[in-house]
C-alpha cells in the first residue's frame, strides 16, 4: 500500500491497548498482548499524519460493571433507557493501572488520545460515540481538525471496541481500513461474525504486511 500523498491523509487509530484488556487484566482478552509490536512497527515502518489511541477510562460504580447491580459477569441486562448491556467485571477504571496503556506499547507526546466511557451512566464502545449514540467523543473533530480521509484501525477488542469505531469511521465518511493481525476478539466465531458485518459495511480488512 502506497505512502500518504498530499491529498490522502492517515490515521491510525490504536483501539484500548490498556492493562486490563491484555494478559493479567480484569477483562483480558486472549493474546491481546501480541498486538502491540505489530502497532510499535507500524509506528516505526510507516509514515502517519496522525496518530489516535483510544482509552477506555470509567469512573468507579460504572453502569456496564457486573458489580453495581449485583449482576453475574457477562449476562446481559436491559437498562432504563432500553439499551441492553453487557455485564462486564470492573476494568479500566480512571486512575488504575489497569486503565493504562500496555507498558511496551510505544506512545509519544504528539499523539492524540481520546477517552471513551467515562460517562458513569452510558458505556461507549465506539471511540466516536456512546452506545446510545447521543454524545460524540472528541475522535472525528480531531480527524476534522488534521483532515484525514483515511482511517486504519486496530486494537481490543475487534468484536466489540474496534468493531464499533470501525462501523462509525466509514459512516462518517472515511475510507476505513481494520488491520486484523493489529486486533484480537473475544471468540474465534465472534471475530468472524464482526468481519463480515464490517466488509458487508464497506471497511476493507489488511494485514500490517498490506500497509509496510
């Protein structure tokens, strides 16, 4: 795949690539932690215009976690406002380590981050909105603001997180790419599920070797 030219700028977007989605954390995603060289050599291999990491950063007692309604971990429940939520355990609350990036994933000052979730009352998958789509994060003014056109996305986990922004990328009107071997899912049938819905929603799916 060919550099970025004057008229075509990219981003990367890099989705949670926090402690508690990898090995150890409290919602670890298998092999999560294999993500994170294929994004430092991106990072190193290719010219970006921009660069976006994500951050899934809940307050304590957040409205997705099992544990403020006494729930079991990972059943569903349907909340006042009719969305149907996923009970998941406590994980990247504000100010643990948990919510931090993964230690050797390389992050520098000119990157942009974007905190998602940290409304206590509505979980946000997507980097671009909440569940209920009524509020946006600050993730397309910062592609508005450096006009990118092209989105390549990444991350934890792809079935749900990456799955979500991907989605809301190309609606809002970017070429969107996923790169798969930058993600990982929850499920093999789960991942396989979440590609299709997104070549079916016209994301393309590479590989790093497709972009280097």
């Amino acid at each position: 795949m060919s550099q970025s030219s004057a008229s075509i700028k990219r981003a990367l977007i890099i989705v949670d690539v926090q402690n508690d989605f990898c090995e150890g954390g409290s919602l670890a995603v298998k092999h999560a932690d294999e993500v994170v060289p294929v994004f430092n050599r991106l990072r190193d291999q290719v010219k970006w215009d921009l660069i976006v990491l994500t951050q899934d950063f809940h307050p304590p007692k957040h409205i997705s976690f099992a544990s403020s309604h006494n729930a079991e971990v990972f059943s569903s429940k349907v909340l006042d406002d009719g969305i149907t939520q996923t009970m998941w355990p406590d994980h990247c609350v504000q100010g643990t380590k948990g919510a931090e990036f993964h230690p050797d994933l390389i992050v520098t000052s000119s990157d942009e981050i974007v905190h998602k979730g940290c409304n206590s009352l509505i979980d946000s998958y997507s980097g671009f909105y909440d569940n209920a789509r009524k509020n946006k994060t600050s993730l397309d003014d910062i592609l508005k603001k450096h006009n990118i056109s092209q989105t390549f996305i990444g991350g934890i986990a792809l079935d749900v997180c990456v799955k979500f922004t991907a989605l809301d990328s190309v609606q809002l009107g970017y070429d969107t790419y996923l790169i798969e071997d930058a993600s990982r899912g929850l499920s093999p049938e789960s991942v396989e599920k979440a590609l299709d819905e997104l070549r079916k929603s016209n994301v393309k799916i590479v590989t790093s070797q497709d972009i280097l």
